[in-house]
C-alpha cells in the first residue's frame, strides 16, 4: 500500500517537475485556507409592502398607507432611526396573461425597508410584527458579526500558518 502512494505522489508532481523546467522562474505556489466560527451579533432584515392598483395614483396611495403602518411598528419595536432605511422603490405597470396574449392591468408599487437588528433574537418577534403591520414581502435576511476584523485576522494567521508549514514542507 506504501508503494502504491508513493507512485501516485510521484505521477502527480511528473507534470508539475516538467512546467517548472520550461519556466525559469522556479515558482511554486501554495495556498492555505482557515475558517473562524462565531455568533452572528447583528441580523438585516428585508422586508417591504406590494400594492397593485387600477392607476399609478390609487396603487401608490395604497402602498403609502400600508407602509406609514408599517414604520409605525418599526417605530413601536424600538428600533432606531439609524438602522432603519429605504433600499427598494418601484412603480411599474401590471400585465395580465391570458390567452388572448397580454394587455396592461393597472400598477404595482414596491416598497422595502431595511432594518438592522443588534439583537439577533428578535428577528421573529420583528417579522410578526411587520406582518401584522401589513408586510407582504420578506425574507433575505441575512446574519453577521459587526466586529469582524479581528475574527479574519485570527483566520488569516492561521490559513499563512498553513500554508508557511506547507512551503517549507
């Protein structure tokens, strides 16, 4: 079995023996990978309100109210004014599909706000509330640590550690 994986070992570098040959350089190159672990501090959660409408004025008047409702409840959670903001608005035209091809059907307006919570344990208790507050999009919520500099550089060591111990291997 040793004899065997010596082989393989020895085919493997045969190609690699003949570039360095027809390059003069004499380079090699060697990665090393790590990873950290940690507890995600802070959650961004996208959410937003969909109105469709016979006109741009009666979808958007629609989309207005529902949304005044739903920084109202942002406003109740406590949430401050810095991790709150606007990341998506969009009045288009509706299309209704049917077998006669496709004809215009009113407007949509979408609205989405982004909110970021320092407390990743009241993302549920934030979704309930913007959906009884009349959210009708949501989700891509995402999860990460604020600080993280510290975090990569701890794992940056380590994959340069690994890949040092490699080289000199």
């Amino acid at each position: 079995m040793f004899r065997s994986a010596l082989l393989a070992a020895t085919l493997a570098l045969t190609p690699m023996a003949a570039a360095l040959a027809d390059d003069d350089t004499g380079r090699i190159a060697i990665t090393g990978t790590a990873s950290i672990n940690a507890k995600p501090d802070l959650a961004t959660v996208f959410a937003g309100v969909e109105s469709v409408g016979p006109t741009a004025r009666d979808a958007l008047s629609d989309n207005s109210e529902r949304m005044d409702a739903v920084f109202a409840a942002i406003k109740n959670l406590g949430i401050e004014d810095k991790d709150v903001g606007t990341s998506n608005f969009s009045i288009s035209q509706n299309w209704r599909h049917g077998a006669d091809g496709s004809k215009p059907d009113g407007y949509r307006v979408s609205n989405q706000v982004t909110l970021r919570l320092r407390d990743v344990s009241r993302v549920g208790e934030v979704l309930d509330a913007l959906a009884s507050a009349g959210v009708n999009q949501a989700g891509n919520i995402q999860f990460e640590v604020e600080n993280s500099d510290s975090l990569l550089d701890d794992a940056r060591r380590e994959a340069v550690g690994k890949a040092r111990t490699r080289a000199e291997l």
